[in-house]
C-alpha cells in the first residue's frame, strides 16, 4: 500500500513489516487492499475469511439494547465498526475461530445466567481480559522460568540468544492496536500454559489447541502473567538503548511472597 494510504478509515495503516503484526500480515494486507477497491471493513473481513462461516456486518445492524456477545452467538454475525479496534478483531477471528466461537459462547452463557449487568464477574472479566490482550508463548523452559519470575534482565539479556526459538503469537486485538503506534510501557497478558513445540508455527493447530485446552473454571483464575512485549529481543529497536530495562515503572519485579 502506498505511504498513508487508509482505505477503510481505520485512522492510521499498521505497518505490517513489524514482527508482532506476522501472524496477521497476510489477511491483513489482503483487507486493506479490498478497501482500496471500496469494499466496506465488515464485507472485505466476509470474503477474506472465505469458507470458514464467520460473517462479519456493520455495526448497525445490533439491535439497540441486544448484547453484542449474544448477538454473535445466536447470530454467527459479528458486528464490525470501521476502525483498528473491529479491524484486529475480525484478523485474530480469521486465525483463531475455534477459539473465538468458544470464548463467544461462554460469554453469552453468563449472559443468559446472569444478565449484562454492572459487573462482569470473574469468568466473564477473565474473558475479556484474554480477549483483547492475551499472548500465546511457544519457548524453551528458561524463558518461562524468568518470564514467571519478571527477571527482566535475565528474560530479555541474558537470555537473548535463545530467543531465536520461541514463538509468540498477539492474540488480543486491543492489544495489536496499541501496537500500531508503538510505545515502551505497551503490556500483553502471556496465557500461563506453554504452546507445544510440536505445533510449530501453524496457527491452525494452535487454535486447535487452545480451544481444547480452555476451560471456564482455569480462565476464571486469570492464568496471565504480565510481558512488556516491546522489550522481547529484536522486536523494538529502542530496547539496545542504555538502561532500557532499568525502567521498573515498566519492568516492574515480582511481588514480594506473603508472609
């Protein structure tokens, strides 16, 4: 696409050469460029997720005062604003449907249970929570071990070389599009369950997985552990800056262990 070029208004155009955008590079060129034929978001999302069924509509045709999780549930229709937001969020419903229809239905679930209400309650706040900021890790145990522990500078210095062999892959959408304009202190929320090595790249077989491995009452327990994920080796050039990771308003350490 050309310099500045937005032709679904989503307000600014990701640059796809980034290596957190990989996994998503592909459709998400291939949406853009529909736009630039004048195809509207919700239609260029439709046809690039071809046979998989996901339909994707403006946002108008939610019906006012209907939940938009019960609306995608009973539905298979998901309603898409222009913008990054929806725009992310049709991509990871591309790679990852099993694990989005899942997560869907739980949402409505406690919906039908408990009604919308004020408060969310821990199944559906965890929900969200994976929702928009989740990230998946494929890596050796040395890196779980200090990732787990927040030692940083083991995580992300000592440990650089081996770096080469894991994966990770952004699963929330909200967190991609921070991630458009990209800023030290961005967090993502690691999915506390590593990604077998046998899956390899394939994100098919990830979201295979995932979806098996899920369940309400472990996601009701957040299984996150926080990743500044600008700090990952060679994925933000500011990181070989001097005292980089000194910043603990960022790189914050563990929590002290009660006593």
């Amino acid at each position: 696409m050309g310099a500045g070029a937005d032709p679904l208004q989503t307000g600014q155009v990701p640059d796809w050469s980034r290596p957190w955008f990989a996994p998503y590079a592909a459709d998400g060129r291939a949406v853009q460029e529909a736009g630039r034929q004048g195809v509207t978001l919700p239609q260029a999302l439709t046809r690039r997720a071809g046979l998989q069924g996901l339909r994707f509509v403006p946002q108008d045709e939610l019906p006012d005062g209907r939940a938009y999780e019960t609306h995608v549930f009973e539905t298979g229709c998901v309603p898409t604003r222009q913008g990054l937001h929806d725009f992310f969020n049709g991509l990871v419903w591309m790679r990852f449907p099993a694990t989005k229809r899942l997560l869907n239905r739980w949402q409505a679930g406690e919906i039908a249970r408990a009604g919308v209400g004020r408060v969310r309650g821990p199944l559906r706040d965890a929900i969200t929570l994976f929702d928009e900021n989740a990230v998946l890790l494929q890596a050796p145990d040395a890196i779980w071990e200090a990732l787990l522990a927040r030692d940083w500078r083991r995580l992300f210095l000592d440990l650089a070389p081996i770096w080469s062999q894991a994966r990770l892959v952004l699963f929330g959408h909200a967190l991609l599009e921070k991630l458009v304009v990209p800023y030290k202190s961005i967090t993502g929320h690691v999915y506390r369950e590593p990604v077998p090595p046998a899956l390899g790249e394939d994100t098919g077989a990830w979201d295979t997985w995932l979806a098996g491995r899920l369940t309400p009452a472990a996601l009701a327990h957040k299984p996150f552990t926080p990743l500044p994920v600008l700090g990952i080796p060679g994925w933000w050039p500011d990181s070989r800056t001097p005292g980089f990771y000194d910043d603990a308003q960022v790189f914050r350490p563990a929590r002290p262990a009660a006593a």
